[in-house]
C-alpha cells in the first residue's frame, strides 16, 4: 500500500501558508508581483491558491514530479471534497478559482480535512 502524501503536517503548513502569506485566485500566485518563478516567489511569501500553498509546503513541483503531483491532487479532491473525474488538480484549482470563494472558506476547508486525517 503506497503511503498518503497528503498528511496532517502538509494541510497544516498549507493552512499556515494561505494564513501569514495571502491567498490567491487564478494561478499559483500574482506571476506579475512575483518574478522570478515559483521558488523565488515563496522566498518572497507571495499569496498562494490552494495547489501553490501545496507546492510551497511539500516542495512537489508539477511539471518536476507529475505523478506525485496528480495524485496528491487527487487525495486533495477526496479529503476537501470536491467532486473530482480524473484530473484532481484541474478539480481544486477551479473550486478555488470559482467565483466568491474567500479565504475564510479555502482554510475551513482545509480545517475540516485535518480533522478527518485526526479520525
């Protein structure tokens, strides 16, 4: 059995992540703020959308290890449940990008995942 990548410290770190830096909407973060790419911007505490704040924290890269990032999306999708097909990071990018999200919502979302890896 393969081992969860989603665990407790990483939607904690997430959770704190959004909390000291900001989130965002529509990309992993403000790339017109930021420059420098990803690494640079969260040296710099750039705002983060839920999937930046994972990367941020787990130090996984999409485009570096696609397989750990598809289905760490995909445990994303089932501990936040967002209805998920077969692209669990196309899932949680649109629920966090939808229209009227707030932050307050994206890290209750991510309290109530913590609490179901504490049973």
């Amino acid at each position: 059995m393969t081992e969860p990548l989603i665990t407790k410290d990483i939607l904690v770190g997430m959770k704190n992540y959004i909390n000291l830096n900001g989130w965002y909407q529509g990309f992993f973060y403000d790339t017109t703020a930021y420059i420098g790419g990803f690494k640079k911007a969260v040296e710099q505490g750039a705002p983060m959308c839920v999937m930046g704040a994972y990367q941020a924290v787990s130090n996984t890269r999409m485009f570096r290890d696609p397989d750990r990032y598809r289905r760490a999306t995909m445990e994303l999708t089932q501990l936040m449940e967002i209805d998920s097909s077969d692209d669990g990071a196309l899932e949680v990018a649109n629920w966090n990008d939808q229209a009227g999200r707030t932050k307050q919502e994206v890290l209750d979302v991510l309290d109530k995942a913590v609490q179901k890896l504490d049973g």
